[in-house]
C-alpha cells in the first residue's frame, strides 16, 4: 500500500500530515534541549552543593582523621562524580539527538516544501491543458454554429422563387465554406481531447503518484529517525548507570566504613592530658584559725592546672614551647609545628632551587633576562631558609626534651629529606623549561567517546599518564600511547600509580 494508489486524490490530507509530522519532530526537539538544560543546571546546582560543604582548613583536617567526617568527604567526592555523569548525559544528548534532528528537520523541510510545490505544478499544468481544451470545444461549438445557420441560410435562398441563381449559389458557397472550418475546428478539438485525456491519465496514474510516493517516503525516514532518537535518549542514561551505580555504592561504602569505636578511641588519644585526678580536699580546723596560705596551697594546684588546661589560648604568647600544656598534649603541638616548618622550609627551598635555575639560564641566554635581577628574590629566599632552619632546630629540640631525649620521627625524615633537596641543589646543569611533568598513572574504567573539543576518546582497559587532576569540574588531561592528548571524565579512570 502507498499513498500515491490509495490516496491519489487527498492532497490536503497528505499536506496536513507531513506538516504534523515535522512539528512532532521540532517539538521532540525543543524537549530534549529543555532536558539538556536541566541535566546541565542540576549538575552545576550539585557541584556549587558540594563545593559549599567541601572543608578546608587545619582544623577541618583534623575532623578528618575521625571516620564520620571522612565519610562525608567521601560522600561529597561521590557526590562531585555523579554530578559529572549527569554532564555527560547532557552532553551526549547535545550532540547526538538535538544537534542531529535540527538539521534532519532543516533537510527534511525543505524536501516537503519542493515535493509539494511539484505537485502543485503539476496540477497547474494539466488546468492549462483543460482550460485549452475548453477554448478549442467552444470554437467547435461556435464555427459548427455558424455552419448550421449558413446552410439554413443557403437553404432559404435556393427555396425563394425571387432570388437570382447568383444569390443561391453564393448562398451555398458560404455554408460549405462555414462547414469546412467546422470540419477542421471538431478535428482540432478531438486532437486536443486526445491529448488532454492522455496528460490527465499520465498525472493521476504516474506524475502525482509518484511524487506523493516521495512523500511517504520522507514521513516514514522521518518517522524512523524519531524511534532511533527516542531508544537514543534511554541509552545514553543507561550508558552512565554503572558509573552512577558505581558512586552510590562508593556513597554506602562511606557509611559502612564509620566506626564509632575508632572515633572515640582517637578522640581520647588525641585529648587525653596525662593528669592524674585532683586528690580529696584536706579538712581544715576553723578552730585555730584560717591558715590561708595553707589552704590556698592545697586547693589551687588542681585550679591553677584546670585554668591552664581550659584557657590555655590567654597565655600562649608567654609559652612559645607548649610549656603550659600537659605532656601528652605538648608533644603534639611541638610535632604539629615541626610538620609546619619542614612543609615552609621545603616550599622556601623548591622557590630557591627554580630562581637558581633560572639565574643560570639568564646567563647562559642574556637576551631572556638579567641574571642581577633575581638577586634580591635569591637573597631574600635563602634568608627566609635560615630563619625556617633555626626555628625548626628550636623546636625540635623542645620535642627532644618533651620525649625524653629521643629524637623525633618528623626530624630524621626532614633531615634525609635535606640531603636530598641539598644533591638536587648542586645539579644545576640541567635545562629549564616550562613543559608539565607527568603527574601519575592510570587506567581506563570505562569507554568514552570524546565527541567535544579538548576532549579525547579512550578505550576500556587503557594505560593513560595523567598530565592534570581533576580541578573539581569532574574532568582531568590525560597524555595515550599515540602521543594523543586531551581532557576524560575523572570517573571513567582509576589511578594506577
């Protein structure tokens, strides 16, 4: 069945109907904008989430330690990812359903608007030819008219017993000349019948037909576009199902880890004073008078410690060592500002190495820089280090003192870690250049098509070098074997080392 056998004369039905089918089309397409929009609001709206009760700060550093806030963190890095996904969904739905349809919808325009103006066309023509055909019948009708009164006319005169026979003979000469035109007007007109009935057939049997036939054809590929774009729109939210399965289990993962009994046993380890509990108060025999230098003696010890424990922040500018804090206490802010020093010191020496390096670059290339110019930077860098390593030698000592006499941890590591920052001081032979340095290893989870530009496509099971962690955004560049390089969904990898 086909529209140009079963539906040759419905013309308005058919313009009607693919007019409806392309607004189907456009409205299919403005839903799956509206939805890309949402996807894209709904993952901005999740990362400014996150963002927002993402910690920062030393002292969020050390809620972290307890299971329950490191499982919100967790919580809101899952969080951070499955917003990415939504990303993606969004983006692929973009690209691969909205993008494609409008322009499918364009061509398919166009090509409706040109079949029906062939149509029109075509009926315009054979009106033309029915409206000649007309005329030609008409001027039969007129001359066959003028002959039959002609011959009436001849036939009058030769029966009237008055006229001359030059009369009747001229009478009779007009109607066989008014017949002969008639003659000739009746085999125009059955010519142009002939050829009439012949276009007419041609344009209901084959020239219309077969242009509605083209119709049908376009509803019926627009048709099958629009079923292979609906299963499109479910697959691109299956294809992210197991990373989004995969963030919510990480999200249960988090929950499931807490122990409450670890938190509480850090709390107390961390907290813990070393104080034994205040002894019971001495009676005090009123009898012989108050002795109030006794009983100030006796009952300020555990006062003066309980002050010094609960406002020990008041006097922190009289005791740069902890001195007033308990033992266990006073060993873990020394240990705590040793860390901080060593993080400084080491900041400060990578500042003097690079400033070292680029001094002698300038030398060897004055036309890049003067090499006096980063004097004062080197000067004030390496005064900077001396006053770092006589703050931490203080400090250290301190803890030296706190522990007993044994040398802390946090000194021998920072001491090896001298011997090596000092060995790469000596090496300044090398080139400076600005080219990033890998940063790790990983391998590809998931495969992702990298449709967008900056992005790259990669493959399950892939080895990648990763050239920049994720900003927060949900993306990281990454460097392939081929020498191809460009931004991946963070999610879709797992680092390697």
């Amino acid at each position: 069945m086909d529209w140009g056998t079963d539906l040759w004369d419905q013309y308005d039905v058919i313009d009607k109907h693919t007019q409806s089918g392309l607004d189907l089309m456009e409205r299919y397409i403005k839903f799956v904008k509206e939805r890309t929009d949402i996807e894209q609001n709904y993952a901005k709206q999740l990362r400014n989430l996150t963002k927002k009760y993402n910690k920062r700060g030393n002292k969020d550093d050390q809620d972290c330690k307890y299971s329950n806030h490191a499982a919100f963190q967790e919580i809101l890095n899952e969080l951070n990812d499955y917003a990415g996904q939504r990303e993606v969904i969004a983006e692929s739905m973009s690209t691969t359903i909205y993008v494609d349809l409008t322009k499918q919808l364009q061509d398919l325009k166009a090509e409706r608007k040109n079949h029906l103006l062939d149509v029109k066309k075509a009926q315009q023509n054979l009106e033309s030819s029915f409206k000649h055909l007309e005329s030609i019948k008409k001027r039969s009708a007129k001359e066959w008219a003028e002959a039959e009164k002609a011959t009436q006319q001849a036939e009058k005169i030769d029966n009237d017993p008055n006229a001359t026979k030059p009369d009747v003979d001229k009478a009779k000469q007009h109607a066989n000349t008014r017949t002969h035109i008639a003659d000739e007007c009746r085999t125009d007109y059955a010519a142009e019948l002939q050829k009439y009935n012949k276009e007419q057939k041609s344009h209901y049997y084959s020239d219309v037909p077969q242009i509605f036939n083209k119709l049908q054809d376009m509803d019926e590929r627009r048709i099958r576009m629009l079923a292979e774009k609906y299963c499109r729109f479910s697959e691109i939210e299956k294809s992210v199902l197991p990373i989004i399965t995969k963030c919510l289990d990480g999200i249960i993962a988090a929950g499931q880890r807490i122990d409450e009994k670890k938190d509480s046993k850090l709390l107390i380890e961390h907290h813990k004073s070393g104080f034994e509990r205040p002894g019971d108060v001495e009676f005090e025999d009123y009898n012989q008078g108050v002795k109030k230098a006794i009983s100030e003696s006796n009952l300020n010890p555990p006062k003066v410690r309980g002050k010094l424990r609960l406002f020990g922040k008041k006097h922190k500018a009289q005791s740069e060592d902890f001195s007033h804090l308990p033992p266990e206490q006073r060993k873990k802010k020394l240990q705590a500002k040793i860390e901080e020093i060593s993080k400084d010191l080491q900041k400060t020496q990578d500042q003097s190495e690079a400033l070292d390096k680029m001094k002698g670059v300038y030398e060897q290339n004055p036309q890049m820089g003067d090499p006096a110019s980063l004097e004062p930077q080197i000067s004030e860098t390496s005064q900077k280090m001396s006053r770092l390593k006589g703050e931490l030698n203080k400090y250290e000592t301190w803890l030296s003192e706190a522990v007993g006499g044994e040398e802390s941890p946090s000194n021998n590591n920072f001491q090896h870690g001298n011997d090596n920052s000092q060995n790469i001081y000596n090496s300044f032979e090398e080139d400076f250049d600005d080219i990033p340095s890998p940063i790790g290893q990983c391998e590809a989870l998931y495969t992702f098509q990298g449709n967008s530009e900056g992005t790259v496509s990669i493959s399950e099971g892939e080895l990648l070098t990763i050239m920049e962690n994720d900003k927060g955004d949900g993306w990281m560049r990454v460097l392939k074997g081929n020498g191809e390089e460009g931004y991946i969904p963070s999610s879709y990898v797992k680092q390697t080392a």
